[in-house]
C-alpha cells in the first residue's frame, strides 16, 4: 500500500471528510498530518525494526553543521578524505566550548577531531539582529532542529559517515510507501487516529488505540523473535 492508500483508511474509519480535499482524489488536506505523527510515534516504540543505519554527508571547508531531522540516536561519527577517514571523538557541548573558546569562525582550521550533539533552536519569533553565538551567526535564519557539529572546523572538504538509530522515510507523496505502508498499514492507520485523539484531548480514545497498538507491536515482536532465531539447532549437552 502507498501513503494515499493509508490517508483512505484513516478517513474511513475517523470520519473526518474535511481532512482530505473530496472523497475522490482523497487529496491530503490535513489527513497526512496525524499520520505522520502517528509514524514517528511507532518508530520509537517498535523496537524489533532495525532502524540502525549510515547517514553520508559532505562538508565543504569551513562548514562544521549537519542538519540531524532524521535521526533517533547516534552512536558514532567518522570523517575524513575520501581517502581516509578516522572516528571521531564524541565531546559533551561544554567540554566542547571549553576546548575552542573562539568564535567558530576566527578558529583555526583543520581536519576534525571531535563531534558532539548542539541544541540551536531559537525561540525568537522576530528575525534576530546580527551577531554571534558560540556555534553560529545568527542573522536571518531561525534553526528548528538539533545539529551535530564537528571541529576543528575543516580546512578542506571532509566525508562524514554517521552511525545510528534513524526514522524511517517520512511519508509525504501519494505514492509513498515504508515499512509501515507495505507491511502493517493497518497499524499506520491505528497510529493516524491515535494521534487525532490526542489532539483533541479524548484521552479514552487515546488509551483505547494505545492499547490495541502495542498488543499489534507484541505479536509482530513474537514473530519477529521467531524469524530471527528458528533456524538455530537446540543446543546440546
């Protein structure tokens, strides 16, 4: 099934018609909203997927930022030439700011050595006037979301492999499809108006589709377990 077959579902069984555009195209129109919600909130409870895997970006020199929408946890950060690269090691953001005092951009560049999680949200609902914070100016752009930053900052292009715990594809087009969409959209739907219930505040409904949904994760858990493990012989002694 594909997103548009899922948006079907949770229309049908919320009710909510004024989510979509009209009843035949089912054009989104605040459906995939709830189920996009409902998506992430499965992707952290379902523990069974592997949802371990690798994030490849490149960082121009002086570039020291990368963007981290899609991932859960991450566990470890390489960088390097194309050549060659070598692990990083992890700094929490004060030992960070201890060890490069200067402003990013008057430090002296390299290749980078350490890596550590910034939280660099602004809550100014007014575009900030120019300046200088310890990890970025900040002139005309609000940042939403957490960073990874690695230093020294590069003095030349650098390949950076990011190992960890990611979202599945976020659900956005029609014809998208997941995991969830291609083996359990049943549950995506579940998920959808779990969250619809949420936002309105009938905490019954939310505890009703939270019940049923976890019991769905145990038995796909249970076969998983048994997918993973039959082929082993009973050990002998």
């Amino acid at each position: 099934m594909t997103l548009l077959d899922v948006r079907k579902e949770f229309i049908k069984h919320s009710g909510r018609f004024d989510l979509v555009v009209d009843l035949t195209t089912h054009a989104d129109n605040g459906a995939d909203f709830f189920i996009q919600a409902g998506q992430r909130w499965l992707d952290r409870k379902a523990k069974f997927l592997d949802q371990d895997g690798k994030m490849y970006r490149t960082l121009e020199a002086g570039d020291y930022r990368i963007n981290l929408q899609t991932a859960r946890v991450v566990k470890s950060v390489a960088a390097g030439t194309a050549d060659s690269k070598k692990f990083l090691t992890y700094l929490d953001p004060i030992r960070l700011r201890k060890r490069f005092p200067k402003p990013f951009g008057a430090m002296t560049q390299g290749m980078p050595i350490y890596w550590t999680l910034a939280n660099l949200k602004e809550v100014e609902p007014i575009t900030p006037v120019g300046g200088m914070d310890e990890y970025r100016e900040t002139e005309d752009e609000h940042l939403t979301y957490d960073t990874m930053l690695i230093l020294p900052v590069p003095d030349q292009p650098v390949h950076v492999t990011i190992w960890g715990e990611f979202y599945l594809g976020k659900l956005s087009q029609d014809e998208d499809t997941n995991f969830w969409t291609e083996n359990e959209p049943g549950i995506l739907a579940k998920a959808g108006l779990r969250e619809l219930e949420a936002f309105y505040r009938n905490y019954s409904g939310v505890n009703d589709w939270t019940n049923s949904i976890l019991q769905d994760l145990i038995e796909i858990e249970f076969d998983y377990v048994e997918n993973a493990y039959h082929h082993y012989d009973q050990m002998e002694g």
